[in-house]
C-alpha cells in the first residue's frame, strides 16, 4: 500500500507522527503552507502548470484531526501525481477516495493496532480514546482502523462513528491538550523554506521585515523585535527591495499562482 511505502521510505515505522509539516517538506522537498479560508476549504495539492513546482496549501480550523487528515490527503494526490488537466473532481471521485484511504493508513497504518493492542480481540470507549490521543486522529479513523482490525464489530462501528474528538477528550482527561491543539491548527504557518530565505535575505538587507511579516501574518514590530531577540539583524543600511524573490542566488518561488487554481490544470 502506498502510505506503507511513504512510511517505509522515509523510516517512519508505525509510530505516531508529530508535526506532519517538516515530515512532508523533507520528505518531498516540496512547500507546505497553512492558510487562513473559508469554512468549506481544507486544502489543496497544487503544481504550476509553467514552472512544475509543488505546493501543498491547507486551512486553519478549529478542528486539529481535520487539517491533519487534509494534509494527509493532499499529499495522496501529490505521491499519485493526481494532476488531471481540465478534470473536476467530485468529493467521491475515485481519485478522492484513494487519497482518503491513503491519508488513514499513514496517519494509523494497521500495523501500529497491532503494536498498541497486541492480541486483544475486542477494545472499550477508552481504547479508541486512548488510540485518537496517541496518533492525533479523528474518531472516525481510529474507528475504521479498529474495525479493519477485527476489534469493534458493526454495530460498535456505527455507534463510534457518531462520536467527536471534544467528546472523547472531555470524556477521558484530555481536553486541555485538545484545546492546545485547536490553537496551534487556527496558526497560519509560512513554507518554511521560503521564509528561511526571506530572513536570509532580512540579514543581508535586500528583504525588508514587512515582507517577512507578509509572509508570517504577524505585524512588522512584533517580527522585527522577535528578529532583533535572535540577534537577526540588517548587516547594511541598504535600499530593502520589499519581496523575497529579490534575494541572492536561489529564486524565490512565486505564491500568486495559487489564487487562481480553480482556473488552473494543474490542482487536484
């Protein structure tokens, strides 16, 4: 299976994956970006049809397992190259379907049921409590996975299936960790790269901090102060060219493709 092959290249076992982001930008080598959008949008996988690069976009939310399994998902279609010129895809596209299956088995591939419940033959409320802690999933996944296992049969399926990530974490003790959660997964997060090279060239002073702020969502004092605590400072007084693709050597990658991807043949 494919999520078993991505874990397998890259030694990730069965265990519990933390920060999905920098496992998937090292990984693939490609940019992964949270953004903020609307209510219905969860992400994208998306590659420009002129320069072939790669980005993976997903939204804040509230709901941390969501964004999680978005991001799991959009990598699907980025390791299926699911780039379809002139195709819309509907929500039960095969296509979707496959980079749904895909997103469960790497985020609780089958083989770690079997490391957490060894021989067992049957699991309780608090197991799959316990399961949607450990592997940060949605309950729906952990249940999917349970039942593939042969440990919760159909009708304790169906019941499970009703079940949300806030009941059980209040349930069972751990909602101040879900709340954590929530926060983090509401934060825009910039591609790690392009930001890097943003601050490289904030050191060089051919970037200025608005730019940097831009990138980050954060405004320009709070990023220059929070520079200036790292020691991160302009080396010259120079005239500052406000856009990252002004620096040095490597180009930056251009973002404004990404606002017109539904017009594109290159979004999945």
């Amino acid at each position: 299976m494919a999520a078993h092959g991505f874990r397998e290249r890259n030694n990730l076992g069965s265990h519990p994956l933390g920060d999905l982001i920098p496992i998937i930008e090292r990984a693939t080598g490609i940019d992964v970006a949270v953004l903020a959008a609307g209510p219905d949008e969860h992400g994208l996988a998306a590659r420009s049809p002129e320069t072939g690069t790669t980005f993976i976009v997903v939204a804040t939310t509230g709901n941390p397992m969501r964004q999680r399994s978005s991001l799991g998902h959009e990598l699907a279609h980025v390791e299926f190259e699911d780039w379809t010129p002139g195709r819309e895809l509907e929500r039960r596209d095969p296509v979707e379907v496959r980079a749904d299956a895909f997103s469960r088995h790497l985020l609780l591939p089958q083989a770690a049921i079997h490391d957490v419940f060894g021989d067992r033959h049957t699991v309780a409320e608090a197991d799959l409590s316990m399961l949607v802690q450990l592997f940060q999933v949605s309950p729906a996944i952990a249940t999917i996975a349970l039942h593939q296992a042969g440990l919760v049969d159909a009708s304790r399926k169906s019941e499970w299936l009703k079940m949300s990530t806030p009941q059980l974490a209040a349930r069972h003790g751990w909602g101040d960790q879900y709340k954590a959660w929530q926060a983090e997964s509401r934060q825009t997060r910039a591609p790690r790269r392009l930001l890097a090279r943003a601050i490289e060239g904030y050191a060089e002073g051919v970037v200025s901090v608005q730019a940097i702020a831009r990138l980050r969502g954060m405004p320009a004092n709070d990023v220059e102060d929070e520079l200036a605590e790292s020691n991160i400072m302009p080396r010259a007084q120079e005239t500052v060219r406000d856009d990252p693709q002004s620096l040095p050597q490597a180009p930056v990658v251009d973002l404004a493709f990404l606002d017109d991807l539904d017009d594109s043949n290159g979004t999945a």
